[in-house]
C-alpha cells in the first residue's frame, strides 16, 4: 500500500516540477543553442524602449506646456549641507546629542549601582527560598 | 467626566497580560561572568534594525524604484529633502553596523558553545537571520541605481548559474529576465521593503522566544563543573546597562554618518563596460575573493561551481554545527573552536586580498 | 530620603532628570523626522509661460497650462483680455473641466458648476474657483497669486 502512494507521490512531484526543469534545461545541440541565441538577440531591450511612452502618459491638462527634458546628469553627487543655517544646526544637534549620552550615562549608571545594590542585599526577598532560574511566563507556558 | 487611570490600566493588563509579562521580566536572570558583554551584541543587532526600520521608511516615501526614477530619486533625497543625505548615510552605516554586530554575536556564540543542547534551534533561526540580513544588504546595495551597485548585482545574480539545472532558474528568477534591468530593480525593491521585512519579523520573533525560553546561556566550564554562576535580574539592572550601550552606539553611529555619508554616482548605464573597482559590501568581499581564486575550469566542471558548491557545503555546515559538535567539552568541541578561528583568519586575509 | 522641609524625594528629583533629559532628546530626533517626512513642497506664487501660447486664443476659448501639479485654465474674456483659474474645485479638490457648449466649469465628482467667470452657481461648491492674475511682459507671458506682484 505503502510503495504504491509513494510512486503516486513522486509522479505528482514530477507531473509538477516538469514546466520548471523544462525551463531550465540548456539545450545541448549546437542548432539548437544557435536559434536560441539568435531569438534572444532579436529580443530588444524593452525598459529602454518604452522610455518616451511612459511619460506622455501622465494626465494632461488641456494644453500639455512644451516641458525641458531633464539631462542626464553625470557627476557625483557628494553630500552636503543646504547651507549655513543647516550645517549649525546639524553642529548643534550633535553637541547636544552627545552631551544628552554624557548625562544619561552619568545618571544611569547611579541608577545601576543603586539597583544593584538593592538586589544584593536582597532587598525584595524575605524569603531564603532559591530563586528559580529562567521560568516560562505564565502565559506562555500552558 | 473623570477617567480613573487605575481603572483603565486594569482593563488593558486583563486583556494583554501585562502583568504576568512584566513580572517574567524581573523574575529574568542574566548570567554575570567574563563573557557576559557578548550578551549585548544581540540586543545591539535589534537598536540597528529599529534604526534601519525608521530611516528606511523615510526614504522609501521618496524612493522611486523605476528603471528611470531609481538614481533621480535618490538624488533627489539627497539634495532636496532636507537632511536626506544624512537620513540615506544613516540608512547605510546601520546596515554596516547591524552585519557587524550579527557576525559578532555569531562569532561569540561560537567560541563560547552556546549553541550546544537545548540551544540548537536557537543557533539555526540565527544563521537564518544572518542570510536574511546579508540578503537584505544585498538587494539593498542595487537601489540607487548606479554603476557600482548594478555591476555588483550582475555578479551577485550570475552566481546561482553556476550551478547545474536549477541555477539558471534562481538567476532568471532574482533578475527577472535573463538580464539585469528594471524589472530587477522592481523586484529587489520588494524583496527589500517587503518579503525580507515579513520574513526576518517571522524568524526573529521564534528566535527571541527561544530566548526566553531556554535563558542566557552559562559558561560550558561552569555548566560542566556544575558551578553556580552569579546572576543579576533583567529588569532593571541588565536592561539599563542596555540601555547606556545603545547610548553610544546610537552616537557613534550618528556621528560616522554625519562624517562618512555615501556619494551617488550617475544612473547606471546598461550598456556601458563595468567601471574600475567593482566591489560588494565589505560583508560579500571575502566570498567575491573566493570566486576570484578559482580557476575558469577544474576538469570537467566550471571553477566556478566548485566555489558555490563549497560554500553552499560551508554554510550548511555552519547551519548544522550544534549537530556536528557533539562534544563540546572534549577534543570534538576544540577542533570546532580552532576552525572557527581559521574561518575568521580566512574572512579577515580575503577581504583584505580582495581590496589590494 | 528625604531633606526636612523638602517637596520631593531624591528618587523623585533624579527620576525627573533622567526622564524628562530623556524625553527631550526623543523631541529633538522627531523634529528633523517630521521635517523631512512633510517637506515644505507648496505651490509657486508665478508661473511664467510663453505668450506665443496663448496670443491666438479667441474670446470665450479656455486653455490649460500648469500651476504647479495643478490644472490652470486660462480663459480669453470678450475684451480680449485674460482671466485664470486655478481649475480645482472648491468643495474636494477635484479637477474642474470647461464645458464650452454650456460656457461654464463643471465638477464631475460631485456635480458642482461654476459661470464662466468661475463663480459657483450650482451644486455643492462653496466657494468660487480660485482667481489669478495675468500679466504681458514683452514674450513672458505671467500668471501670478492675488497680490504676490511682479517678481522680475
């Protein structure tokens, strides 16, 4: 019983997969790899083609304005500040982004110490019982 | 009308079990031991993918993922938008920080066993996470569309297609075509904003879970010895050093970005010959060497295939390392210890090699 | 711990600093994120066209031209002189269309109608089309905001 679904199983797979390695198979005679290559070099680039069509096709209002086509621009561009409004601001941000780290650090690391210290000296635990290591939570649990 | 915030509190923490959730949290214990820094590499990781959420939302309201608009747009964020230029550095740095940190939480994970039983699906979804990650860089790296980031595709995509059969099946599907083009472009951008995304939330989620589940691991030799290790609760004491790491890091970050910020050269040209000094990111460059070393022909099979296959036999490898390490005490465990060693020399030499 | 005669505790005092240096440093990464995310992109104050365009216009003929990324009309009185709207509707924001046989703008979402001098005379409409100015200056032809004057 068992053999048979298998082999039902497996031409099922192969009765699938055929389209793919169909696709997939490089033809291994020379006439045929030939008219391949042939088709795909009639094959034009086709993104490039459709290039003007697509942008004529934006919604006109009644009378389309002669618009400048943009150049293809060729340099780099390198970042840079809009100006000087913005390079002191950015300069000021960090100051202060670094100064805020400076400040947190300081007052976390009082905060640090100070639960360290409580849970050393077993502030939140009358009990002498062990605490039990890495429990599930509750709801995850059951 | 007064609104009792007791009240309200009460009704949201029956609903969403807040509580119980809460008290997990400081009921958690983080191991204190000499490697105990190497548990910050993870939550790390998760600072660098908030970043790149955030940034890559913002720039995605302007990117245009069109054969034509690709390199237009991005030019346009960079010199229009107000600080788009840093929004994009910042974008790219925190890619390069996030790898950083995931290749360095591995590396640790690695030397220090944890890894070994019960930890072995979590060792897995992680080295899932890290092919999502490169693959996110990877697709990311063609957005903006110029010379550098399509000759780098080409090569990226031409690698399944040395594999016999099923290889030229990947490429036509990663490309789209036969060719790198638009249709390409379109499709990195949706694996990058949307399948990844969906795909690398799925596997982190069962990742953190198994986390949690299973605890921080200890040292083995403690495991071993059966010594007990101090420990100090999660909330507050571990989250808040957590939280002065994330401090720096998200400084240091802002401030390589502000320093560093990448340029962009002009829209890629199809036609034109690959440019001087193609590289990938610096994560793909000892691969990209080790492509380089093969020969065109090895007998009867390409140079080429013989790379992919042992990579494709490394990864994997990898992937199943808790089943090949057995032992992680005996000699099995130090042999592992030393390839991953040699493996980190090796990364290291070739990468270098690659940008002589 | 607690000072005599002080308002607050030290826990609270230090609470308040790290919290509210916190919050501070959370507003001052949201403003350049809301900065960028509502970019200050509004629409021209002038617009300036060819008037070989538009010199031929016969009187009642309406033309098109661009206000930014919305419709202009442009419309040519019976003096002779030109009058130009900005062809969107004023109840929500629809492109308005000239209807040339009835001489007068129609909104076909909502089935507004304005006169030929774009006043709303039927529909939901609360307000007239938005009036421009128009100016000749030698071949420039140039369609300004209400009081936003010659630029040169």
């Amino acid at each position: 019983m068992r053999g048979i679904r298998i082999v039902i199983l497996v031409a099922f797979a192969a009765l699938v997969l055929s389209p793919l390695t169909a696709a997939a198979q490089v033809p291994s005679s020379p006439a045929a790899k030939a008219s391949i290559e042939k088709e795909l070099s009639q094959t034009p680039a086709a993104p490039q083609e459709v290039k003007p069509e697509t942008q004529s096709a934006a919604p006109a209002p009644a009378v389309k304005p002669a618009k400048k086509v943009p150049e293809k621009r060729t340099e780099t561009i390198v970042p840079a500040f809009s100006g000087i409004k913005e390079r002191t601001a950015v300069f000021v941000f960090y100051v202060w982004l670094w100064l805020s780290i400076v400040v947190l650090i300081y007052f976390l690391r009082l905060w640090v110490k100070e639960s360290d210290r409580v849970y050393h000296a077993k502030y939140y635990e009358p009990d002498e019982s062990p605490r039990k290591a890495n429990p599930m939570p509750p709801t995850l649990g059951d | 009308m007064k609104i009792d915030m007791k009240k309200v509190g009460a009704w949201f923490d029956d609903r969403l079990a807040l509580t119980p959730i809460f008290k997990y949290m400081t009921k958690k214990e983080v191991p204190q031991h000499e490697h105990s820094i190497w548990y910050y590499t993870g939550s790390s990781i998760l600072l660098f993918l908030a970043i790149q959420i955030v940034t890559g939302i913002m720039l995605a309201l302007y990117y245009k993922p069109t054969l034509e608009g690709a390199n237009d747009s991005v030019g346009r964020i960079m010199t229009d938008l107000p600080l788009g230029w840093l929004v994009r550095s910042i974008h790219s740095w925190s890619a390069t920080f996030m790898i950083a940190f995931v290749l360095t939480h591995l590396l640790a994970i690695w030397f220090t066993k944890s890894y070994r039983k019960p930890r072995e699906a979590t060792w897995m979804t992680g080295m899932m996470l890290l092919v999502v990650s490169m693959v996110f860089g990877f697709t990311g790296y063609l957005l903006p569309w110029d010379d550098l980031s399509l000759s780098a595709t080409k090569v990226g995509t031409n690698i399944p297609n040395a594999i016999p059969v099923v290889g030229k099946w990947v490429t036509q599907f990663l490309r789209g075509g036969d060719d790198v083009t638009g249709d390409t472009l379109t499709r990195f951008f949706l694996f990058h904003v949307c399948i990844l995304p969906l795909v690398i939330f799925a596997i982190l989620a069962v990742h953190i879970l198994l986390v949690q589940k299973e605890g921080m691991s200890v040292p083995l030799e403690a495991e071993v010895k059966k010594k007990k290790v101090p420990a100090l609760p999660f909330w507050p004491n571990f989250i808040l050093r957590e939280v002065m790491i994330w401090l720096v890091l998200l400084g240091t970050l802002l401030t390589v970005a502000l320093v560093f910020a990448p340029t962009l050269g002009p829209s890629a040209d199809m036609m034109a010959p690959a440019p001087a000094g193609v590289k990938p990111e610096w994560y793909f460059l000892f691969l990209f060497q080790t492509l380089k070393i093969f020969p065109g022909n090895m007998g009867p099979v390409t140079g080429e295939f013989v790379a992919v296959v042992l990579i494709l036999v490394a990864i994997v490898a990898i992937f199943f390392l808790p089943f090949i390490d057995t032992k992680p005490e005996g000699k099995k465990g130090r042999i592992i210890n030393y390839l991953g060693v040699l493996g980190l020399i090796y990364a290291i030499v070739f990468s270098i090699w690659s940008l002589l | 711990m607690r000072i005599d005669n002080a308002y607050f505790t030290r826990r609270k005092f230090l609470n308040s600093i790290l919290g509210g240096w916190l919050g501070t440093l959370a507003v001052t990464f949201v403003s350049p994120i809301v900065k960028f995310v509502w970019p200050p992109y509004k629409e021209p104050d002038e617009v300036k066209l060819a008037f070989a365009d538009f010199a031929g216009m016969k009187p009642g003929e309406v033309k098109g031209f661009p206000w930014g990324a919305k419709p202009g009309l442009l419309k040519r009185a019976e003096d002779g002189s030109f009058i130009a709207f900005i062809g969107v509707c004023s109840h929500l924001d629809c492109n308005v269309s000239w209807m040339a046989d009835k001489k007068k703008f129609f909104c076909a979402c909502h089935e507004g109608w304005y006169d030929e001098n774009g006043m709303n005379i039927a529909g939901p409409p609360p307000k007239p089309l938005r009036r421009l100015e128009t100016s000749v200056e030698g071949e420039d032809f140039f369609v300004r905001k209400p009081g936003a004057g010659a630029k040169a």
